[in-house]
C-alpha cells in the first residue's frame, strides 16, 4: 500500500474506534476511491472492500482480481460466477471481522444487493451509513487535494471567461454551452456540466440548456463545472446581453450580500446551519425569501455533491479543510434567475474562495 493509503486507513480506524464500529463496507465508487486509490469496474457481481479494527481485504470477483491486484497490495477474497459470493464473504468476514463487536458501517452509495448480502452475513448488528466515519474524514481535505480542486477551479474560471468572450444576440444557450465544453475538453479537463439559463429560463436552477436564442436585455444564468486531476470544478456567474432587465440590479446586489453573509458565518466551529441562516436572512428581509428556493451550499471532492450540505436543518460542525458552494440565489418566475456560487475551502480563519473571478454581472458585447 502506498503511504497514502495507509494514512487513510489508519485515519479511519482511529473514527471506527470512536465510534464503536468494529467493520466499514464500500462497494465500487468514489468512497473506495479516496480510501485506497481506484475502484474495479462496477457491476451487478458483489465487490466490497471491509475494513476491520486490524485487517483489510477485497471481496472480489474472480475476473477483477488480477487487476484489481495491479492496483492494491491488500488480500482479496475472490468468488467466481460458478460459486457465487457467499463462501468468499465468509471467509473474509472471519478473517476481518471476526468477533463480531461493534456496528457496522455501510457506504451509503452502494448497490442495495451488496448491502442486503452484508447485512444478511451479520444478522442482529447495529448498522449506520459513513457519515461520522469515512464520509466525515472525506469532507476534510488535506493540501494535495487542495491543490487540485485549486487548480480545477482556476480552469473553471478560463472556461467561463470563454463562455462570457462568447455571448453575442442570436446565440442559443447549447452554442455556448458548447464553448465551455470545448474549452474544458481543449485544456485537459472533462466538462461535467453546463447550465445555461436565459432571462426566464434562468428562474429555474435546474434548467436543462436549450436552444433558446440569447437577445439584448437577457440575464443568463451560467453554472459550470468540470474534471482534471480527479477532482472537479463548480461555480455560477451572470452574464447580461447588452442591458439588464428591469429590477436586474437591485436583486443582484441581495443575492450578492446573502453571500457575504453566508461567508461570513463560515467559520470552522460553525454549524452548516449558521451559513444558511445567515444567506437566507438577507434574502428574506429584502422581499425574497419565497424566491430563494433551494439548500446554500453542497460539499465538493471527488464528487461534485458530497457532505458537508449547508442546509436550513443541517447541524454539522464545519472543521477546518471542508470544501463546499456557498450559492445563495433568487428566482422571479417568468422573469429572472440570479445565482452567484463560489467554492470554498475553509481555513482556520475562515473561507478561502477557490475562484479568482468577481461575482459582479459580466456584460457581453451587443
């Protein structure tokens, strides 16, 4: 195992032990990933990586072994399609779990077959999903991973300053869409997403770009993001064609103090909670709160979404090395959407914002 790996699983032991967790299961994913550096192809064939308080194995399916042994140095207990799975999980469960104690711990985001299959093995044991285990450890980055969603983030902003050097009357959404795939793909990254919402169809977050056709006096909405280095990118700015709507700057300037405001409450000791209060309070004693319609925020790491969720419900401590949106907005049906989304990455005295752009409205050429 590299150093890395055994750093990371050592990490984790120290959470299984505070938190009486004698096995952790991953199935193939991101989660396996970030433990231990890759994950073998994913399908319906049962594989799990078990992680006990001394030993680590794979259950592994016969034709993924000699891969999966290219990429770890840790036992597998292989199954062929001939036999299937239980007499391998058997024999890896005696072999790392074998007293029994404690509760165990599920990757969240595996096949539920792969979960009912463990969970028939270990009848009677108390179960919880990562989020106080390895999806906590997850949530809190270290320098390297820093240095890659820094560097991501850096391209975003190249991508989305194509994008804005893009924005002409009579363009459609998908056209420049189109730039900030072709810029991610141009520049060894892979786009991963690309929200192009104009006037009326940037008041729905969500909006799945189209070809409706950009003119003079449109807001749009852009929400970009893509993939290298493994980890990606995510940020939101406007763009107006020419001249603002009616009412354009007033709203701007609320969604802009909300996220001085959500920044502000970011601190580490800071409940998750306390970032969105503090971007909703803003939006709300301005005469919007009905339109501010979604969470603040959303973690970032390998996945674009992961914990920690800056929710209005949300009482998860932040800690030093989270990494996650603050992405206030408000929506006026029929009329606009103003989102204005940084990632951060929190330090000891607070956020570090991953972007080098201004969150002030670019004006494309008319």
């Amino acid at each position: 195992m590299t150093d890395s790996v055994t750093e990371r699983i050592a990490r984790l032991r120290e959470k299984m032990k505070q938190t009486g967790t004698g096995l952790v299961a991953v199935g193939p994913g991101t989660h396996m990933q970030w433990l231990v550096g890759f994950y073998p192809h994913p399908d319906e064939r049962p594989c799990l990586l078990l992680v006990g308080p001394e030993k680590a194995g794979f259950l592994m399916p016969a034709l993924n072994a000699e891969a999966a042994k290219q990429q770890s140095g840790l036992p597998m207990f292989e199954w062929a399609d001939a036999d299937g799975p239980d007499a391998a999980l058997t024999e890896a469960l005696a072999a790392i779990f074998p007293n029994n104690e404690g509760r165990i711990v599920l990757d969240e985001t595996m096949r539920a077959d792969f979960a009912f299959l463990l969970a028939d093995a270990l009848p009677g044991l108390a179960r919880a999903f990562t989020g106080d285990t390895l999806g906590l450890l997850r949530s809190m980055k270290d320098e390297e991973e820093y240095r890659r969603l820094k560097a991501c983030a850096l391209l975003n902003d190249e991508a989305m300053k194509a994008a804005w050097a893009a924005i002409k009357p009579g363009m459609t959404e998908m056209q420049v869409a189109d730039v900030v795939r072709g810029h991610f793909s141009d520049n060894g990254g892979a786009p991963l997403f690309w929200i192009v919402g104009a006037s009326e169809n940037g008041a729905h977050p969500h909006h799945a770009t189209s070809d409706r056709v950009l003119k003079v006096g449109d807001a749009v909405v852009l929400d970009i993001g893509g993939r290298r280095g493994g980890y990606p990118s995510d940020m939101t700015r406007m763009a107006i064609v020419g001249e603002a709507p009616e009412g354009y700057a007033e709203v701007h300037a609320v969604v802009e103090q909300a996220v001085q405001a959500a920044q502000a409450a970011a601190k580490p000791g800071a409940q998750a909670k306390d970032v969105d209060k503090a971007a909703r309070d803003v939006i709300t004693a301005a005469g919007y709160g009905e339109y501010f319609v979604h969470r603040t925020g959303h973690g970032l790491g390998i996945d674009v979404h992961e914990p920690p969720y800056i929710t209005a419900t949300s009482e998860t401590v932040l800690e030093e090395g989270m990494v996650f949106s603050i992405e206030p907005g408000i929506y006026l049906p029929g009329r606009f959407g103003i989102r204005l989304e940084d990632i951060v990455f929190l330090r000891a005295d607070g956020p570090e914002i991953l972007s080098g752009l201004p969150r002030d409205a670019f004006l494309a050429r008319v």
